[in-house]
C-alpha cells in the first residue's frame, strides 16, 4: 500500500533529522577525542619525560607518572563511550519528538489541500456552483492551486450550462419542423382526392421523417446520457426490465421472436427512467437484429442484467465498435432503416453515467451476449417486511 503525503513527509523530516543528528554526534566524537588525547594524553606524557632522571627521594613519584598515561586513556576512553551512548539516546528521543512533530506540520500544511480535495469529490454536474474559496491565507502554492482549481469550475459551470441550453434548444428546433412535417404528411394521407402516387410518395416521406425523429431523439438522448445524474434511488432492476418489455412489441410482423425471461429480484442504485430506456435500447436491438422465429433470452440477478439473443454471425473484432456511436456490423451499414446506431451507445453512456460496466461478446451460434453491471445501494432498498420500492410501469 502506497504511503499518503503526510507519512512521505514525516518519514522524511525524521530520516532528514536522523541523518544530521548522526552527522553530529559523529563529529561532536571525533572533535572531543582529539581534544582529550591533546589536553590529557599530551600533558603526561611531557610529565613524564621531564621526571625520567629523578632524586632518589622521588623515585615513587616518577613510577606514578609511568603509570599515569594509561591510566588517562582509560578514563578518556570511558568518557569517550559514555558520551557517545548519551548522545545517541538523546538523539533517538529528540528524533521521535521531532518526527511526531513533523507531522504535525505536515498535517497542518496540507489541511487546505484536504479542502481542495473534499471539494472536487463532492462537486457534480449539479453543484458546480460551489467553490473551494479559499480565505485568509498567504498567497503561497495552495492558495494559488486553490483559486485556479475554483478558475476552472467556472469555466466548467459555463460550459455545462451551455450545453444544457443547447440540448434544450436542440430538442425543440429539431423536434418542431419534423412534428410539422409529420402532420403534414398524414394529413395529405386523409385527403379523399390525393392520387395514389401522391399517397406513396407521402408514406415514403412520412418514413424517412420517422427515421429523422428516431435519429434527433437517439442523439439528444445520448447527449443528455453521458451527463453525470443529478439524482439516484434504490430500485428493483426486475421492475424496471419488465417496465420496459410492456412497452415493446416482442412480436414483430417481419421477424417474429420468442423472448425467454428469468427474473429475480435485485436492487441497484440509479435513475429508473434511464435504466428502462438503456434495457428498452437492448432489448429492440436483441429482436430487430435477430433471425426469423428467433430467440432471446434475458436474465436478471445478482451479477447484474444479460440480454443474449440470436441472429447472424458478429466478428468477434467488431463487437466493440458496436458500442460507438453509427456502428453497425460491416454487412449492415447501409441499412439505415433498420436504426441509426445509436442504441448501444446510448446503453453504454446510461450505464457509465451509472457507475456501471456494460460489455458484449459474440455468440458461436450468432447474436451477441451483453451484460450489465450496476453498483448496488449503500442501504438495502426493503424494510423487515420485504416492501419494495415502486418503479414507473408504464
């Protein structure tokens, strides 16, 4: 496990001060030796030398003065040592005084970075409005770290607030002349005196117009997706699939399918209305890029929701290009009437926008396997009598 900077910073200022203190005392040693063996050792030794030849009568002195050398390097060599332990019991206490200390301070310096930190963890695409604000210090490296941090949220809180007043813009300019169109076009459809190729020439619009709604919602619902959520709930993830299979037609008229379904009950964390388009947007996917008479199979436990259905061969090389946006498999890219390739890309970017992991591999027997994990609430979502919590059903 990585130390945190505190730690690096209090194992520094404690190796810092270790090393100098043993700096010290080794030349604090070195320095009193040499000044013992020139004050004590020296100065005998010239005694001696000057009482070698002495009177009879001061015989017992001179024999005391040969003695006394070793006798003053065995006392300077003592003191030498006890010193030398006194020094370094020392040391070690200060070293831990100093080392405890050291975080102290270091803790106290990086408390703004803490704040700094908090911030930028608690900020979402809700409350950019916030800042860190940092008062009342010097203009050292935090506050400047600070105030740019707070410099870019600004920037950010406008450009989110431009791209919610885009997509609202977008939704309405894009949505109205194709509205107008469409009404238009069954109109002329009820006229009595339309002639037939009026009439096929209106149903052919009326298609091409249907596909250009497809597409424009497809494109405002990947964008407004890929936003962080504003707002999550517990819910049941087996109300939510079955909300979302009441509102398909799991019959066809070109390429009818038969859908298996296994249920349990599981209760992630999420917005109910996005889950139920991402499982609406894999479940369309799972019947119209199928074969005729058809299978699909969708799961729901524990491990999360699987959609498997069959249909024609996929390259396992492509499957995770099916997840970008107008991907479709390399024998299918003109068919535009079939979907503007959307579909998946709207799954991932709900998913993602969830804190999820969505991934498909291919079937040997053709189709696709995609499977969806979602996190799970921090509080279990039913009380002692196994309530559970209502999800929109239609």
């Amino acid at each position: 496990m990585r130390l945190g900077l505190r730690m690096r910073l209090t194992l520094l200022y404690g190796v810092l001060f270790f090393v100098a203190g043993s700096t010290l005392v080794w030349f604090t040693y070195l320095l009193t030796a040499k000044a013992l063996n020139q004050r004590f050792l020296t100065g005998s030794q010239k005694i001696i030398e000057e009482a070698e030849d002495p009177p009879p009568q001061q015989a017992l002195t001179g024999l005391r003065l040969r003695t006394q050398p070793q006798d003053v390097e065995a006392r300077a060599t003592g003191v030498l040592d006890e010193m030398l332990r006194s020094s370094l019991l020392i040391m070690v206490l200060v070293g831990i005084v100093a080392t405890v200390v050291g975080y102290l301070i270091a803790d106290r310096a990086l408390r703004p970075l803490d704040r700094v930190t908090e911030t930028a963890q608690r900020l979402s695409e809700g409350n950019l409005h916030e800042r860190i604000a940092l008062r009342g210090r010097p203009r050292d490296e935090i506050k400047r770290l600070a105030d740019t941090f707070d410099a870019m949220l600004d920037r950010l809180h406008r450009v989110f607030e431009a791209q919610r007043r885009f997509i609202a813009n977008a939704s309405h300019e894009l949505r109205t002349p194709l509205a107008i169109n469409r009404t238009v076009l069954e109109v002329s459809l009820e006229e009595p005196e339309a002639s037939p190729d009026l009439k096929a020439l209106a149903r052919a619009l009326l298609g091409t117009n249907a596909r250009h709604e497809r597409l424009i919602e497809g494109l405002l619902l990947l964008a407004q997706s890929e936003q962080e959520l504003t707002s999550r709930r517990p819910l049941e993830l087996d109300q939510v699939v079955r909300a979302a299979l009441d509102q398909l037609d799991p019959v066809p008229r070109n390429r009818p399918v038969t859908i298996h379904r296994d249920l349990s009950p599981v209760t992630v964390d999420g917005d109910p209305l996005l889950l139920e388009r991402a499982v609406c947007n894999l479940v369309e996917n799972a019947i119209k890029y199928n074969v005729r008479d058809g299978q699909v199979w969708i799961s729901c436990d524990r491990g999360g929701l699987v959609v498997e259905n069959t249909g024609q061969s996929v390259p396992p090389y492509e499957v995770a290009d099916l997840f970008e946006p107008f991907r479709r498999l390399q024998g299918d890219r003109v068919r535009s009437a079939r979907g503007a390739g959307l579909g998946l890309s709207i799954v991932r970017a709900i998913v993602d926008a969830h804190g999820g992991t969505v991934g498909a591999t291919a079937r040997p027997e053709g189709g696709l396997r995609v499977a969806i994990a979602l996190p799970v609430p921090a509080t279990p979502s039913t009380d002692s009598g196994g309530t559970r919590i209502p999800v929109r059903t239609g």
